[in-house]
C-alpha cells in the first residue's frame, strides 16, 4: 500500500476516479467524512471490498488522523 | 484486499478538513471560516514600499492587507492605523507581526464567540501550514 499526502488524494480522485474509503467505525463516519467517501469498517474491509468496490479503480483509505 | 491500487491518506481527515477541503457529518459546523473569509483581501510583501500599498488597497476599498511571502505564508498584517499612516517606511516597518490567525474547519459560531472573548474586529485565516486562505471581518458574522 502506498502513503500519500492530501495532493496525491486530490489528483487520484480528479483523475483517476479514486474511490475513497473510510474505515473507522460507522459512528465516527456518521460525525464527519470526506465528502465522496463511502464508510467501510477496517474490520469488514476484507469482505466488503470485493463486493463494493471497483477492482480497475484506485482506492485510498483514510481515517482520522496519523495513526 | 486483493485490489492492486490501494492507498493510505495517512494524515486522515482531520488534515482534510484542516485545510477546508470538502467533509460533511452530523459534528460539521453548517457554516465554516473557508465558507465566509474573503479570499480577495489584498496582500503585499514585505520590501514593498508602504505608500504603494496604501494606494493599491484604498482601490480595492479595503482597510486591511496581509502580508505573505512568495510561498503565500502569512507573515503579518497592516491594519488600519498603517494603512493610514504617511510614514515613508517599508511594509516591514509599519506591519504588525504574526497576526492571529485560525483554520478554515472552524465553525463561524465558535469563531465568533472566540473573536468576542478576544476582542477582536478580524481574523486571518490560513492553512495549517500558515497559507492565507482569507479574512473575516466581526461585523459580517453578528
């Protein structure tokens, strides 16, 4: 997986259709999100992924914060 | 995941927001400081001359400028007591210095109570960073 900063985020959506992925809990999603981002769980990731997300797009995971 | 391309915003949301790039929720302030700073204050830097600025900012019917480097890094603020000064001086000399400043993911009701507890008539706004985004004024948020 690669690190990227806030441009990096910008340039993936604008262009590469990104799809952005929060993966705190729902209740910290509900709080406040990226606007364009979808909420899956880290803990559901490996079985909602497939299902919800695009495999020929880019997907950046976030979550609050340098953790 | 199985997914080739993945990436991880390691500074998270809070950056995002920081910055006030575009985030909603039920905790997001309705109206934020990016949404009311006027991004049309006037700036200037600081060897220019201080009569020059004085002109170019009574045309824009302004009676503030921030001061920036090339970067657009807030260095200080001419308020109205400079600007009206007939001091032959440079921007440097007649600024005040590091001015406060807030970030753009401020909501306007907490900024507002932060500018009555302070006493103040402005705020600068920047990014984390110190990049000026803006300037509000008080009386535009009463």
């Amino acid at each position: 997986m690669r690190s990227i900063d806030r441009d990096e985020v910008r340039r993936l959506i604008a262009d590469e259709d990104a799809q952005l992925v929060e993966v705190l809990p729902a209740e910290d999603f509900e709080e406040e999100h990226i606007v364009g981002a979808i909420n899956i769980p880290l803990k559901e990731l490996d079985e909602r992924a497939p299902r919800e997300l695009e495999r020929e797009r880019p997907v950046i995971v976030y979550c609050n914060d340098y953790q | 995941m199985g997914f080739l391309r993945v990436n991880d915003y390691v500074a998270g949301k809070k950056d995002w927001g920081s910055y006030g790039l575009p985030h909603e929720g039920t905790k997001v302030p309705e109206r934020l400081a990016e949404d009311v700073a006027h991004k049309d204050v006037p700036t200037c830097v600081l060897d220019e001359r201080l009569a020059d600025v004085q002109e170019r900012v009574r045309a824009a019917h302004w009676d503030a400028c921030i001061v920036v480097n090339e970067g657009r890094v807030v260095l200080g603020r001419l308020d109205r007591k400079a600007l009206g000064s007939d001091a032959d001086v440079s921007v440097e000399e007649a600024m005040t210095p590091g001015p406060s400043t807030v970030r753009p993911s401020i909501g306007t009701e907490d900024l507002l109570k932060r500018m009555r507890e302070r006493k103040l008539s402005s705020y600068v706004v920047t990014t984390p960073d110190g990049r000026l985004v803006g300037h509000i004024l008080r009386d535009e948020l009463e």
